[in-house]
C-alpha cells in the first residue's frame, strides 16, 4: 500500500486499535479524537454502538451496515453515524480514511 498520509500525519502517536492490519494515528482532542488509518488486510467488524462518528474515505471500500441500512463507500465519499445508532463494517485491504470520533476516548494511545 502506498503512503497515504504525509510526514505531519505519521508523526502522531500511534492509536491503540484491536485489529490486525490496521494502523491509526491519534490526533486527540479534548472532547474528541481524529485518526488517521489505514488498513492492510480485510477487517470484519461486528455491530455496536457508541458515540458520533463522521468519516471521509481516501483509498479503497468500506462496506456499512448503519442502523440496518446497507452502504458502500469508496475514495471520495463520506460517511456518519449517528451516536448510539448500531452499525458494523466490512473494510477492505488498502482501504484508508480520516476518521471523526465524537468522544475523547475511544482509542487509547499504542
């Protein structure tokens, strides 16, 4: 997978996320966190919930199930959920995007 984010983005810190073959960097704020990831290999993620998330996709597919509503997303579009609204994904290797959490504390640092 080609660099996709520049020298100011993978200087961040490093999030700590339960997944193989992804990569995040942390911007964090105080009432709200920014990733940057990127995915090396299919990642399958099982429905929950929690708060606002808004994201905008750079590279590659990402398959939604938001409140049993099914979506794919490709380069160039974007995406939300609503806080507290069910989703789960499929996202596909090389997929990248720039990823809005509206909580401070979603990811911890790696």
């Amino acid at each position: 997978m080609p660099d996709v984010f520049p020298t100011p983005i993978t200087m961040l810190p490093l999030a700590e996320i339960p997944l193989d073959g992804v990569r995040g960097y942390l911007l964090q704020g105080e009432r709200q966190q920014l990733l940057f990831m990127e995915f090396s290999e299919d990642v399958a993620l099982p429905e929950h919930s929690h708060e606002a998330q808004w994201g905008v996709v750079l590279e590659g597919r990402i398959d939604l199930l938001i409140d049993g509503d099914r979506h794919t997303f490709a380069k160039g579009d974007r995406y939300y959920i609503p806080a507290g609204v069910s989703h789960s994904a499929r996202i596909h290797a090389g997929y990248a995007d720039i990823t809005y959490f509206d909580a401070p504390d979603r990811y911890g640092l790696k």
